[in-house]
C-alpha cells in the first residue's frame, strides 16, 4: 500500500495512479457503513472529483478533436502545395513550349487540366475556394497557427513566444487605434471650422482651387497669406484624412485585428488580454481541471473582467432587482404582469457563506413584503440549509426575472437534466402591446433547442443561455414569428437569430467551461450540512466563484421565490414540470429520515474481511 | 465518516492539475467508471 506522504513525494504518473484506484476503492469499501447523511455528503465529494476528472476528460477530448482538425489541414495544405508547385513548374514549362512552338506533351497538359479537380477536395472546407494561392496559403497557415494555438491553451499554456509577440502586436494596435482616434478628433474639428468640405473628394478640390489661386499673381499679399494658411489646413485635414483611410482597409484596420487577438485570447477587454498575456510570456501553466482558471486566464469573449464580471454572476447579482413576475403567464391583463416587490428579495451578501447557519424553519424568516430596495441595500437574508441538488439550483437560476420592466418572467418549461442529448425549452414571457389592437398582452416566446451536443454541464449550460437571454433584452423584439397553440394565449416560435445569437454565446462559455467551478461551490457550499462539510466547503482547493463585483459569494435562494415558483408554472398550465419544479419548501415539511432515528441506526455492519469487488483485493491490496 | 474525508483529501493532494494534465483519455475514463461505482454504492446504500 502507497502512503499519501510518499505519494506526494513520487511524481511518477503510473505510481500516483495506483494510489488513487487504491484510495477509490476503500471509498467503496466504506461506502456502505455510512450514515444517510454522511452519504449525502460523501456523494457530493465525489461529484467534485467527478467534475476535475471530468472536466479533464473534456479538454483530452477537445484537444484530440482540434489535433486531428490540425493534421488534417497540415496534410491539405501539404497536398495543395505539391498540386500548386507543380502545376507552376508545369505551367512555365508548357508557356516554353509554346513560345518554341513545340508541342506539349500529354503529361503537361494532364497536370494543368486536373489542377482544379485535384485541388477541389481539399478545398472543401475553405471559404473562399476560388481565391489565389497565395490567399489559400495564409488561410492554411492561419488555421493551422489558430489551431497550434488552441492546442497549447488546451495543454495548459500558451507558448511564451507566441504570447509574446502577441504583446508587441497589442501595443502597435493600440498606438494604432490610438493615433486614428486623434486623427478622427481633429478631422472632425476641421470638419466643423469648414462644414462645406465634409467629403474627401471636396477637401481635394478646394486644397487645388486654393493652390490655384495661390499661384495666381494677381491675389494681394494678404490674400497670399489667407490662402497658405486655408491650404496648410486643408493639407492637414487631408492627412488626417490619409491617417484614417490608412487604418480602414480591410486588413489594416486596427480595431478589426485587436478584435482578432481578443478572440484568439477569448479575452473581452485589452485590460483582460494583456493580463492573459503576461501570464502566459511567463508561461504560468493553466490548471485543465480548474475551469475557473481557465476563465479568467481566457475570460469568454462577451464577458467581462472577473472583477467585474456581470455574466459569471449568479442570477441575483446580475439581476438583484429580479423583481418581474408574472403569476399567470397566459394572462392578458397587463396588471398581472407587473412587479411584484414580495419577489424581489434575493440579495447578495458579503457575509452569507460565513454567516450560515443551519436552520430548517428559515421559511418563516424571510419577509413576504421585503421592498425591493432592500434587494440595492444587499441585506444579508437567512440562509436555505437545504440540501441542493443540480435541479434546484437550476429552480434558483431560472426563477431570475429581469429588471427590464419589458420582461416578465423567465420560465423553464423542461429540462432533461443529465443527458448529453439536452432538448432545452423554455418560455419566456413578455410584456408587449398587441400590434392591431394595442392593447397590453403577455407575449410568449417558446424557445426549443437540442443543445446536447454542446453540452459540458448541463446546470451551467442552461444557466448561461438563461442569462444571455436575460441579459440581451433587445432580442424578444425579434420575436415575431407567430405561431397559436390553443393552450397559450399567444406563442411566439423561436426567432432563428434569437437562437443563433444564443447559441453563439452559450458555446463560447462552454467553451471557456468558466462556470462549472461556481456551480461545484454552489452545490458544495450549500449542500454542507454540518459546520465541518461547510467549513471545508468554503475552504476547500476550489477557487471562489466570481460571483459579484465585490468578489463575495452569494449562495443564497430566497425562500419566498422558491414559494413563487410553482406559481410561475401554474401559470403555463401543463407545461409545468413537477417532477422538476417540486417547491423546496415542500421537502423542508417532508419529516427527515435523519432525524427520525438516530444516526447508529444506520450504520450498516462493518464489513469482515471486505473483499473489493472491482479489484479482489482485500483491505490490504492483497489479492 | 473521518476515514472516509481522508481517503478524499488524499485523492485530492495527488490530483493536482500537473497530473491531469498527464493523464490519457483511457485513464480518466477508468477512474472516473471507478468513482461512479462508488457513488452508486453510495446510492445503493440509500435505498437499505
């Protein structure tokens, strides 16, 4: 048997790995003897192992995918050249004779007249097929560089070259962008001293005019001196002019291509992507099983710094005024449909983990009519003891409403949680006016989609594409396609730009996976049910959860919106999944099985000489 | 339930993210089939 202060000592791959089927197998071997509770926790412990190796498992497969992809184009790219170079070295040769007036040789001429079809299936997958070679070339060289690149990020690193010369890039572009900005600036002063000469083309005439009339003999000194000074002007308008267009060519211009290395970064500010970069000239190595990490080393584009990040907030700090709800979705009257300042309670707290305590009557403290700027004044709220699984915080994430008084309510019709062939849906309803009446009716966009394929987590998958929903408030007006369903008032079908842009986003932060860590806190921290679980929880090796601008945590679900809930979905009608939505205040009621007897009771009989099935070994490793 | 957490923490001072990093795609995948056998001795458990 290896002992845990060796192992720490022994790097050997091989060595480790045994110690941990070893360590796994005695998990097993006790598995039975414990308590229900101990269970509870002991099952959680393993869904966090679970998720690193997991998560691991992810990132070798992506990297497999992104290696073969790499491979595949170094062979095409390897083939095009041959095919290119000769057909060039054919072609020279077929103009010699042609000059010569020779005649070509069948193989020449079969080597220029399969030149296209030999090089058309390995363009199948270029954009742009028919451009020249050199194009294809750079296209070929970029994928294979962006594919390089990938892969090292997928390994836990950047390649410090790379990383640096990256950084000289980022300071050229933003002298670059710096020096367009100031030409546009004063382009844009010169514009107004001059209002007539707002067109390029008109600036030019009159520079000439005026040069015109500066070479003519018969103007007066003082005209002269008028007119130099118009002309120097106007040559630096047109400078200034010059400087822009400069920038402003497809491949110069400076904003196109910092967007290129945010992307390649997937960093969403320069603040951000010089950070990723120092770290990775460095080559400060990114842990793959720590999401979180990887997050904020390659923040997901469209998101923000950590540090004051909205998107990898939980649903209350995004949205602490969460106070829309709608009772009943298929309502027409308007006044159903407005705020509800009973529901809007959840707050963060800096002080909520630390401040838990254990308490199954916390139904009852939560006030039914907090006002809502208590959800601004963030007042620290009793703290739900209950045990928590993915379904529920789900509940908590899907209960967020929006602050957009447009928006109603988000409601989740159905989740198949679990699966990697996901169908998500939900409805989301919304406040509008009915086109050809005018009158105020609750909207609801049905939004269907099979994500499986995408899917890493499920409960953050579904939670990102719920807050990019809740976030981009603009797109409900997309939503115009209508479609009846007798039992909806009214349904929206899916707007496909809605799903695209959805989809887009919800793949980029699968992508970047920076959310599995602070549902993994979530469901530790809440899932703790004795102060030791708790305290472990929290100071446990997993990195706190970017959660609110301040950095706190909020672990909190409001007792009263977990009350709303059902509510919500009463209001759909049968769309309401009651084998999800069960109202956790229910379970709270449910006598407890822990304490209905003390805990020796069940305790199962140690096991006499345990024989691990799995391995056949004993409690000793020996077989 | 002590024995049980050091088994865990052991586990988890040897996971570091250098040794996942090393892993194959066949090992994840045996130790995670192991950790899933234990959590449905966990399950099973329940149930009795």
């Amino acid at each position: 048997m290896i002992n845990i202060v060796e192992i720490e000592k022994i790097p050997d791959l091989g060595t480790r790995l045994v110690f941990i089927e070893e360590e796994i197998y005695k998990l097993g071997r006790i598995a039975p003897t414990l308590t229900p509770p101990e269970r509870l926790e002991a099952q959680q412990d393993i869904e966090l192992l679970q998720a690193r190796f997991e998560s691991t498992l992810n990132l070798l497969n992506e990297r497999t995918a992104k290696e073969n992809l790499k491979s595949d184009l170094e062979n095409k790219y390897k083939k095009l050249m041959e095919i290119e170079t000769n057909y060039q070295s054919s072609l020279n040769e077929y103009r010699a004779l042609i000059e010569r007036g020779e005649p070509v040789p069948d193989y020449l001429q079969r080597v220029i007249d399969n030149y296209n079809s030999l090089r058309a299936p390995l363009l199948v997958d270029v954009p742009n097929p028919l451009a020249p070679f050199s194009e294809l070339k750079e296209y070929f060289e970029e994928e294979m560089s962006n594919l390089s690149f990938d892969i090292n990020k997928l390994n836990g690193r950047h390649h410090p070259d790379v990383a640096k010369a990256d950084s000289i890039r980022l300071e050229k572009l933003e002298k670059d962008i710096a020096s367009k900005e100031k030409a546009r600036i004063e382009l844009n002063k010169f514009k107004q001293k001059y209002p007539g000469l707002a067109k390029v083309n008109d600036r030019k005439k009159k520079y000439e005019e005026l040069e015109r009339k500066l070479n003519d003999v018969r103007t007066s000194n003082r005209d002269k001196i008028d007119i130099s000074k118009k002309l120097q002007e106007l040559k630096t308008m047109i400078d200034y002019d010059d400087v822009i267009r400069n920038f402003s060519g497809k491949d110069k211009n400076p904003a196109s291509e910092l967007k290129k290395l945010l992307d390649r970064y997937g960093a969403s500010s320069i603040k951000s992507l010089k950070e990723v970069l120092k770290k990775a000239s460095s080559d400060i190595q990114i842990d793959p099983s720590n999401p979180r990490e990887i997050h904020e080393a390659n923040p997901a584009p469209g998101s923000t710094d950590p540090t004051t990040a909205t998107r990898s907030s939980t649903p209350a700090t995004a949205n602490p005024a969460s106070a829309t709800r709608t009772p009943a979705p298929d309502s027409t009257n308007p006044t159903i449909a407005t705020t509800n300042p009973a529901s809007a309670t959840r707050t963060p707290s800096a002080s909520t983990v630390n401040a838990r305590t254990p308490s199954p009557d916390h139904a009852s403290t939560s006030s039914p009519s907090l006002p809502e700027t208590h959800v601004n004044a963030r007042t620290p709220q009793k703290l739900d003891t209950l045990l928590l699984d993915n379904k529920q915080i789900l509940e908590s994430f899907v209960s967020t409403g929006n602050t957009n008084k447009d928006l109603a309510v988000i409601n989740l019709k159905s989740i198949n949680l679990g699966t990697t062939k996901s169908t998500f849906t939900y409805y989301r309803q919304i406040q509008d006016r009915d086109p050809s009446t005018g009158e105020s009716m609750v909207k609801v966009v049905c939004v269907k989609e099979d994500i499986g394929p995408y899917l890493a987590r499920p409960v953050e998958a579904y939670r990102q594409v719920l807050q990019d929903v809740l976030q981009d408030k603009y797109l409900y007006t997309q939503c115009r396609d209508t479609q009846t369903d007798p039992k909806m008032k009214r349904i929206y079908s899916k707007d496909s730009r809605f799903i695209k842009y959805a989809m887009k986003n919800f793949k980029n932060e699968i992508k970047s996976n920076n959310y599995r860590n602070a549902i993994e806190r979530i469901v530790a921290v809440r899932s703790a049910n004795t102060p030791y679980a708790l305290e472990q929880a929290i100071s446990s090796d997993i990195p706190p959860m970017p959660l609110s601008k301040d950095g706190t945590y909020n672990i909190e679900i409001n007792v009263r919106e977990k009350k709303l809930l059902p509510r919500l979905f009463n209001g759909i009608g049968k769309t309401r999944p009651d084998h999800i939505l069960k109202p956790v205040t229910e379970r709270v009621e449910e006598p407890s099985m822990f304490n209905r007897y003390p805990q020796e009771a069940y305790r199962a009989p140690k096991l006499v000489e345990p024989i691990h099935r799995r391995t056949g070994r004993d409690e000793r490793g020996e077989r | 339930m002590g024995e049980y957490k050091k088994h865990i923490e052991n586990i988890n001072k040897v996971v570091t993210p250098e040794f996942l990093r090393n892993l194959s795609k066949e090992q994840v995948e045996k130790i995670l089939g192991l950790l899933d056998d234990v959590k449905k001795d966990l399950k099973k458990g329940e149930v009795l």
